[in-house]
C-alpha cells in the first residue's frame, strides 16, 4: 500500500514530533566531594553549555533455544551492557567545565591511586526531550559519573568554540514519559 501524503501529514500533526535541538539536561544529587559551585558553574545553567547529548541504544541479549519442532531461535534473556552518554560541551574563557570533570574523576580514582567507593562519587542526570506539543521524555541515568574528558581541539586557522566531550557511564537508566493530554488533566 502506497503511502499518500495526507496521511502523512495527518499522522505528523496527530502525534506530533520531536526536534533534535529541544532538550533539557540537569544533574541531582551529585556527590558532595564535587560541587558545581566549587569551579564557578550554575548548575541551572549548565544545560546552555551542553552543545549535544547522544542517547544510548538498548539491545536485547539473546541465547539461542531450540523449539519443539528443533529449529533454532533466538530468545531474549536480558539486555547487553549498557552504552555511555555522550556530550558535547560548549567551554567558558577559563574552561571551568573541564576542570569540574577532571576533579571528579581525581574523586573517583585519585592521584594516589586508592579508588573511592562508588556510592560517594556518582550522581543522577537527566535528559529530558521536549516535543512540539508539548510531550516530554524524561531519561533519567542513576549514579552516573564521567569515564572519559574529552581533548580540546585547538588551532590557529580557525575561531570556532571550543568544545569538549564528556562520556558518562552509569548504573541504571529508564524513562519516564509525560503527554500533553496528561498535563491537561
């Protein structure tokens, strides 16, 4: 069957869409060894910084079980490990945001080589995605903490941002969604 293009029209202004550029990120309940305010960053404002987030896949692990009738076929038991979150982070004058993650990650593992236990070092992000209709998804990472700071790209042909990458490991994530017909009720 042919699509036609008022049906597509119709479904898109049904169920709306969501832009790539309408996002929120925040962090909570981060750890007490590292505070924003230590290294002269808002952590209201921190989100006009964050250039891009990418969010993680999921993908079901599979075994392979034989059936009745002894074909093969695969069988969800779970999920693989988890992917990172990736960020792109737009850096102030005195690169305050790099050295804020430097400094947690001297927390997690510091220069004396002793690691920290993990409970005191990680805290909660979320990144919520904002629809046209105003739908939001809430993705939530529980006890995140930076793996890797990224490297800054500097050079003399060029006046763009400076920009850095952070990845983020965390334990758990899920996602919380919320319509605009609920927020109506």
């Amino acid at each position: 069957m042919a699509a036609n293009i008022k049906s597509f029209v119709e479904e898109i202004s049904k169920g709306g869409v969501t832009k790539t550029n309408q996002y929120v990120v925040t962090f909570a309940n981060l750890p007490s060894l590292v505070k924003p305010s230590d290294y002269g960053i808002d952590s209201s404002t921190i989100a006009y910084r964050i250039q891009r987030v990418t969010l993680p896949s999921r993908q079901m692990k599979p075994i392979m079980q034989k059936s009745v009738f002894r074909e093969l076929r695969p069988l969800p038991v779970g999920y693989n490990s988890l992917d990172d979150v990736t960020m792109q982070i737009v850096l102030s004058s005195d690169l305050r945001e790099r050295k804020f993650c430097l400094a947690w990650q001297n927390r997690i593992f510091n220069e004396g080589g002793t690691p920290a236990y993990i409970d005191t070092v990680v805290g909660d992000m979320q990144v919520t995605t904002i629809g046209d209709r105003g739908d939001r998804a809430t993705h939530i990472f529980e006890d995140c903490w930076p793996m890797m700071v990224g490297d800054i790209e500097l050079s003399a042909e060029s006046s763009e941002l400076s920009m850095m990458n952070v990845v983020w490991q965390y334990r758990n994530w899920y996602c919380l969604l919320y319509t605009s017909d609920a927020a109506d009720e």
